[in-house]
C-alpha cells in the first residue's frame, strides 16, 4: 500500500517537472518567434530605406541617364516586387548598386554634386545595414528552427501553428567604391 | 540613446576588453549618448562616473587558469537593479558565454539586447555541459557582433548563429601624433606585452635574436610589459643580454612613443590571439609590422599587404625577415605608408559609427530593454510563467 503511493508520487513529481519544463522551452520558443518578428521587421524597414535612397539618387539628375534607368528600374522592381520575388528583386538591385557604383569616380562625382554628400552618406549607410539586418535575421532563424527540429518540440507541438521560419537569402554585397573607407 | 554596457572582467584589472569599452564608452558619450557601463570592481576603486560597480570579481579555477568572475545571488540582484533603474533603449554584452556578469546580464534582461564575442576560445567542456543552459541565455541576443572574421567563424562553429564582423577600435591618431623619442631609435626592434606569458612569443624572439645580431650587431630589442626580466634572457649568451633594454610597464603615453620609435615591431605571439589590437596600434603608429602567420593577425594584415608575416613559432624565419627589413628602408617605408592608409578602418570615427548602426538596427521599431520577468520573476521560477 505504502509502495504504491511512493510510486503515485515519485510519478505525480516527474509528471510536474516533465510539464514545468515543456512549459520553459514552448517560452523559450515564443521568445524566438517574436525576436524573428522584430529583426524580419527591422530588415524590412532597412530594404526599403535602401530602395529609396537609390530612388531619390536615381531622380535626382546627378548620375548619368543610362546609371539612373539602370537603377530606378531596380529600386521600382524591389519596392513592388511579392513576396516570393522579394529575395532575387533585392539581390538585382544589389547588382544594379555594384554595377554603378564600381568606380571610386562616380561615388566621387555623386559628393560634388549639391547635396551629394548627405546622399552619398545615406546610401553608405543604408547599404551596410541590409547585410547587418539580414544576419540578424538570419541568425534568430537558426536558433528558432534548432529548437523547432527538436524533438521535444515536435512531439508536444510547443510551436503551436507558427509557421516554420524561413532565412531570407538575397545577395547583399555592397559597392566596393562605397563602403571601403580605406582609401 | 541610452546605453547599457557590461563589462565581464574586473575594471582594476588592465585588460583588451576593458580598454575598449572604456574607449567605447567615452566615444559614445562625446557624441552625446547616455552610457552606463556595469563592471566588477572592489567597492574601494576609484570609478569613472559612467560606471556601476557589480561587486567584486571572486578568484576561481577556470578553464584551466583562475579567473576573477561574478556570479550568485547578490550579483544577480545588482544585475537586476542596474538593468531596472537604467531604463536602457539598449544593453551591450561582452563575452556573454563567460560565466560572468555577461551571462548573468543576458539571463536577465530582454529587449534589444546586442553581444560583442571577443576571444575564440576552443570549446570547453564545460561549454559542452552546460550548452542547453547558455544557448538559453543566448538566445535572447537580437545581435552578435565578432571582433575578427576568425572569432566569427570560432563562434559559427561552437555556438551556431551568425554574426557581423566589427574589428576593435583604436584611436588612430593618437599613436600617429605621438612624439618619437631620441633613445628608443636607431636600429630597434620593438616588443610589447606580458613576458611571462609564453603565449605572447617573447621566447621565439629570443631564439631568433643571435641570428639577428650576427647579423647586425647594432641592433637594439627593446620590451615593454610587465614579467621577470632575468628569466627571460636566460636562453640568451651572456655577451648578448646587453642588446635587450627592459622598459617595464608602460603607460599608454609611452606605448604610442616607443611605437613611434622603432625600426620594426615584431609580434611573436603563438596562438590565443582572437584580434590583435597592438598590431593595429603599431600601424597607427607608423612602425613597419613583423607577426607570426594566426589568422588573426594575417587578417588584421590584411594578408601581408599592410606588414609582413612570417611562419608561426620559426625562429629562423622570423630572424630572416627582421635582418631583412633592418636592411631595406625602401621597404620599411613602403610598410609604413600601406600601414597608416590601412589602419583607418579600425578608427573609433569607422568603428564607433558601425556599432551605433547595430544599435539602430535593433531597437529600430522595439521596446526598451527591462528585466526578464519570464527567467527572474518568482512565477518563472516556480515555473508558471509562459507568456
């Protein structure tokens, strides 16, 4: 008799520990989830400050016809594009931005335009920010999927209905000429 | 802004990582931001007044060597109060897998929380036990900055995730303004660091410095940094220790002066290097630059275009090249000249500003930072809380 309730509570407390502990990793995963929201979020908010700064350049007059069409065409194509396309519009206008932008002399001729330095500021920055904010990204959904993979996630279905998460890939080296301070 | 920093290590201890987030600190706070920095200090250490001591490190066995960490309740508690009362729109961790005030900082705190990994440590054992336990606490880092491409890929494969890359700060012109002195010139080699410490290279120095000498018996070592002076030249023939001037402990007056000064600067070391900030200092400084062949170094190099690399812990080789530079100004100068332009990317001004777009980039659209209710609260640590 004694034996059996020893037994009821040895199980009773495993039970307890087994379920505080599912509780601490679906936690653990929510807080993923929502660090994924927040840097996909702040990658979004640096892609399109890149875009539009490529547009405002491109309308601006200061580069040449051709460089202009070339980039306005991929700043458009970035900011409409769906969803699905968004990955390979981005990485196009990467390319257009490191075919304009290869030589040190057409950064050089977009800062002695009037207000060329601010924007030349800009575009610097905003294409060091994409490869920043795209890591981040990437790197909460490395961690939110390790955990998903799991098998204690899976099993107890501690990830709910949040879809699996998905990297964002794109091609995001920036124009040698304007990010190597070296010079 | 306001800015949360942590610091792991004691802040009355001199150290890489100290130093720069102290010149970390002050850039921000020259550009006008709210910085608070939390250190273990003794209660009794005059503290600058952007920091917040955590109490004193406590000396423990750690892998392999004793450490001075913080850990327990009361450190916790202070973590706590720190993270409360600065109402930070962002916290800064260093070394956060130390098991120091940077773990116990990202335990608890959530919100923009951003990671500077500095050393490349090979995974401990310790690391592997309790690798559930830290990648919880990691976890809550939105950011994760390595200092060098090597400490990134280091970090890739203990830890998983990815980081950006932003090397250590120097102030440039500091080092390039500092004034040379007369004594310290004249066919010197230059040597800065612990002499103790095996993994700094000075022993591999010392069995390079006869072939030197045979070959230029005016040549002069000088060495900076604290350690016993007789030890060192112990391997050396006697009518040789003469060529060795011994400086001691330098302050960074001068550190910049005798870098200024010399015909080469030679940087031995052997391994345990995740960046190498003297050589950049070196750079800075317009001294010609000899370094064993670490990926930390060849990188910081920039493959050899900005100094010259010779093959790790080969004395010969070291003795080879260093009778070879003393021998050639034309290329000394041209070392020089590669070094200064190279260098200005590790400037505050460069490095400073790609911080501060980590920062921007993290709290872009996200709440302030707060003590983690999830992880500290009594309800977590019954258990109960889940969201």
């Amino acid at each position: 008799m004694t034996a059996t309730l020893i037994w009821t509570l040895v199980a009773v407390v495993v039970l307890v520990a087994i379920g505080l502990y599912l509780s601490w990793t679906a936690g653990r995963l929510d807080r993923l989830h929502a660090r994924i929201d927040a840097t996909r979020a702040a990658l979004d908010a640096q892609l399109l400050r890149r875009a539009s700064v490529t547009q405002e350049l491109a309308t601006s007059g200061v580069l040449d016809p051709a460089a202009s069409i070339v980039l306005y065409e991929a700043a458009h194509a970035a900011r409409q594009a769906e969803e699905e396309q968004r990955e390979v519009a981005e990485s196009e206008l990467s390319q257009a931005l490191r075919a304009v932008f290869a030589e040190p002399q057409q950064v050089e001729a977009v800062r002695e335009a009037p207000g060329g330095v601010a924007a030349a500021r800009e575009l610097t920055e905003a294409v060091r920010r994409v490869p920043m904010a795209r890591r981040f990204h990437n790197d909460a959904v490395g961690a939110a999927r390790r955990l998903r993979e799991h098998r204690k996630v899976r099993w107890f279905r501690l990830a709910g209905h949040a879809p699996f998460p998905m990297a964002f890939e794109m091609d995001d080296e920036p124009p040698a000429a304007l990010v190597d301070r070296a010079a | 802004m306001r800015i949360g920093i942590v610091c792991p290590y004691s802040w009355d201890v001199p150290g890489g990582v100290q130093f720069h987030i102290r010149d970390l600190a002050e850039y921000f706070i020259r550009l006008g931001h709210e910085v608070s920095v939390l250190a273990p200090a003794d209660d009794d250490t005059p503290l600058p007044p952007y920091v917040v001591s955590a109490g004193r490190a406590v000396p423990v066995p750690y892998n392999g060597s004793v450490a001075r960490l913080n850990f327990g309740f009361l450190s916790a508690a202070r973590v706590r109060r720190w993270l409360h009362d600065g109402a930070f729109d962002v916290i800064h961790i260093h070394e956060p897998t130390s098991p120091s005030l940077g773990l116990l900082a990202c335990w608890a705190a959530q919100g923009p929380i951003v990671a500077t990994f500095h050393t490349s440590n090979p995974r401990s054992r310790a690391m592997i036990a309790a690798y559930s336990i830290l990648q919880a606490a990691l976890e809550k880092i939105s950011a994760r900055i390595a200092v060098s491409e090597y400490a990134r890929r280091t970090l890739v494969e203990h830890l998983g995730g990815d980081a950006v890359v932003i090397p250590n700060g120097v102030d440039v012109d500091f080092f390039a303004k500092a004034e040379p002195k007369a004594e310290w010139q004249g066919d010197t080699i230059g040597f800065i660091g612990r002499i103790d410490e095996p993994r700094k290279g000075l022993p591999v120095l010392m069995r390079a410095l006869p072939k030197i000498l045979a070959e230029r018996p005016g040549t002069r070592l000088l060495v900076a940094g604290r350690g016993d002076e007789e030890e060192a030249v112990e391997s050396l023939p006697k009518e040789l220790r003469a060529r060795v001037e011994f400086l001691g402990m330098v302050s960074d007056e001068d550190k910049a002066r005798l870098l200024r000064s010399v015909d080469l600067y030679v940087a031995p070391n052997t391994g345990g290097e995740s960046f190498g900030i003297i050589l950049v200092e070196a750079m800075s400084a317009g001294a010609p630059v000899l370094a064993s062949d670490l990926d930390a170094f060849a990188q910081v190099l920039d493959q050899g275009a900005a100094g010259e690399l010779f093959a790790n812990e080969d004395a010969d080789a070291l003795a080879e090249a260093a009778v070879r530079l003393l021998g050639d100004p034309e290329r000394r100068a041209e070392l020089r000249e590669r070094g200064s332009a190279h260098v200005r990317r590790f400037d505050w001004s460069t490095v400073g500003a790609d911080i501060l777009s980590v920062y921007e980039t993290v709290t872009d659209g996200t709440t302030a930072v707060a003590a983690d209710e999830k992880t500290t609260g009594l309800r977590a640590r019954l258990g109960l809380a889940r969201d």
